[in-house]
C-alpha cells in the first residue's frame, strides 16, 4: 500500500532563509508527484507537478525534485518570506499495479512551515 | 475564471440530518473526487468519477452518496449525518485520473451535533 511521509512535521526558519522540505513515498509505480500549498482554513492551491518522468520543475522561488527509484521528492524555496508561511502537502498518483489508475491522490500529512521576519 | 467551487463553505448539522455538498467546475474536466481531512489523518478519498454517469468508491465511503450526470457537477449526499462525518470536504478535478495536474475547491466545513 502506497505511503507518503513528510518530514519534518513543523518547521521554522528566519526570513531570507533557504529551505528544504522532504517527502518520501513507498512504492514508486506512480504517475506524477504534486505539491500543494494550504492556508488556514482554505483549499489547497497547486504549487508544482512533476511527472514520473521528470527529475524537476520550477516555477518562481520554488523548485520541486523528483528520485522515483528511491521514492523522494524535495520542494526547496529560496529566500524565503512571511508570506511563504502555509502547510505544504506532497500526494502521488499511483500507478496500479494491472495498469490504469483509481485517479486519486495519496497525501502525506504535511509539514507547516513559520518564516518569521 | 472560477475552477472549483463548492458550496456552502460552512454547515452545522444534526445528528441523523441529511444535506448535499455542491461541486462544480467550468475546466471540463472529466475526473472529479471527493476528500475529506481530518487532524492526524491527512487527506482520504471518499467517492471518484472519471467521468457522467460514472463514478466509484474511495478509501471512505461509508456514509456518503454520489452521483455524475453532467461534466460540471459532482455532488456529495450525506445520508445520514453523524459526529464522525465532522471534517472538512474537499472536492477536486482534473483533465483525467492519470497524469494530468489536479485543482481543489475551498472547501467545506462540516460540523454534525
């Protein structure tokens, strides 16, 4: 059964710091990793996807990595800024094992970050 | 540009009510889903539809009814309302259930007494 695990649980950094935030998954029959951010008390808002076949994808300050042999994936922010402050979910699409997909998302259980100015 | 919407963003509810989520998207997208989040839990599947008149169980559909019969809409019924339905609802959409990037609703808040 497919898990994702995201650590650290919590973290906190000062302003302008750059940072890493690490999820792992167990099986790596999967189709695409997505990373979301989610504020207090509102949806989740699509940071990046990185498909089975990429290694990495980049939009802005954010920077997504994907190693599907060893089941990791990082989402590294640069400079960092209050405003960065959110839960931050990874989720896999898994890849069924007779081909074809359920078409959900297996979640990890995020990891809230605090940058403080 | 309105993505998912879903309805209402807060309900309190009586033990053994019934009442329906609303869910729609204007990206005609053929795969919608439910989640719920729980504290400690993450995000669970309840019920799935890859497309009209076609939709599947989750991870956690006990409780829950869904229908499929326009590309726009995916509700959610809750049969029968009890304590351990108080969550918060997610529905979500994507082009299809495979490779295809996946975008969420705002969220219900649900609160069963």
């Amino acid at each position: 059964k497919q898990e994702v695990t995201q650590i650290p649980a919590a973290l906190s950094v000062p302003e302008g710091e750059n940072l890493v935030l690490n999820c792992s998954f167990t099986d790596s029959a999967i189709y695409n990793l997505q990373w979301f951010r989610q504020d207090p008390g509102k949806g989740l808002t699509s940071l990046l996807l990185i498909q089975s076949s990429q290694r990495e994808q980049t939009s802005g300050r954010l920077n997504a990595s994907l190693d599907k042999s060893s089941g990791r994936s990082t989402l590294y922010i640069a400079a960092s800024q209050p405003g960065d402050s959110a839960t931050y979910l990874c989720a896999v699409r898994p890849r069924l094992r007779y081909g074809g997909s359920q078409g959900n998302l297996i979640f990890g259980k995020g990891t809230k970050l605090s940058v403080k100015p | 540009n309105a993505g998912v919407t879903q309805t209402p963003k807060f309900q309190v509810l009586k033990t053994g009510q019934s009442m329906t989520l609303q869910c729609a998207q204007d990206m005609n997208h053929e795969y919608m889903s439910w989640y719920r989040q729980d504290p400690g839990m993450g995000l669970r599947l309840i019920h799935y539809s890859v497309g009209a008149g076609i939709t599947d169980q989750g991870e956690v559909p006990n409780g829950y009814n869904v229908s499929r019969s326009t590309t726009e809409d995916f509700p959610l019924r809750l049969l029968s309302a009890a304590p351990s339905q108080t969550s918060v609802y997610f529905c979500a959409s994507s082009y299809d259930f495979e490779d295809t990037e996946a975008f969420f609703g705002q969220g219900t808040r649900l609160t069963v007494v």
